[in-house]
C-alpha cells in the first residue's frame, strides 16, 4: 500500500478550486453532448487539430492523454469521420492526424459556452481578475502539458 504524504495547504486550496471549476463545467459537457455528440476531451482534440494535422502522439502531449487514451481517442474521432489518419510522405513511419471537413462542422457548431454560468462569471469579473485568471490557468495548462502522461490508471 502506497503511503499518504502531507500535502502543502495552498496545493490542497488549488486542486479544490479547480474541482470546483470542473463542476461548473459539467452542465457544459451535457451541452456538447446533445448539440455533438462529442466530450470536452474530443472538443479539445478537434481544437488542437484546427491549426493543422499533427501526429497522435503530439496530440496526447498537448492534451495530457497516454499513448493509449490518445488512441482511443481518435479512434472514436475517427469511427465518426470527424478526424482522419494519414501517413506522411517523407516518413512512412509517421502517421498524422487531421481534421476532416465533418470534424471542422462540428468544430464549428459547438459552442457550448456562451451565455452559459461560467461565461458569465468570466465576464461579470474586472478586467484585471480576468486578465489573472486566464495567466493562471494558462499557466497550469502549460505546466500540466510539461509533464509526463499519468500512467493508465493514475490518477
């Protein structure tokens, strides 16, 4: 059995604010899923994949996903013809990931944030609180993308 260490209190406070955000969130999730069919994390894959095709496995760094939840991943993308796998020419070894013109539809009717209570809050907030919080969240999405995958099964 894996021993408990002491976690440092402003940690604590972090990890149970962004809970806390990721429940506001929820409702959104739902929102997806009827207008889309889609989840956040294949939200956030179709996003990433706007800017051009990538590899899978760039795919997963950027989103913080294992070899293997990348793969299953794209292959529900893909069974929806919202992504398409290719190999690249100048390294048959390669083989990237894009967004197919059903996956950049859907991209683009899949606006589940405006006039939601998080959008909202965002907005009702001054310009400066605003302009931290999007640093801070910036941060720890850049930080988080900086290390290692969890492990299938860590949490």
């Amino acid at each position: 059995m894996e021993s408990r260490t002491s976690l440092d209190p402003e940690v604590v406070d972090a990890l149970r604010a962004y809970f806390d955000a990721i429940v506001l969130a929820e409702p959104l999730q739902a929102v997806l899923w009827k207008s889309a069919g889609i989840t956040l994390a294949q939200l956030a894959a179709l996003r990433q994949l706007r800017a051009g095709p990538i590899t899978a496995g760039q795919l997963g760094r950027l989103l913080g996903l294992s070899p293997a939840s990348t793969t299953h991943l794209v292959d529900r993308l893909e069974a929806r013809s919202l992504v398409a796998r290719s190999r690249r020419q100048d390294d048959r070894r390669a083989v990237d990931v894009h967004l197919t013109p059903a996956g950049q539809r859907v991209l683009d009717e899949s606006r589940p944030l405006p006039g939601s209570l998080i959008h909202r809050a965002v907005e009702a907030m001054p310009p400066e609180k605003r302009r931290l919080l999007t640093e801070a969240l910036a941060g720890l999405v850049a930080q988080a993308r900086s290390l290692p995958p969890a492990e299938e099964g860590q949490r």
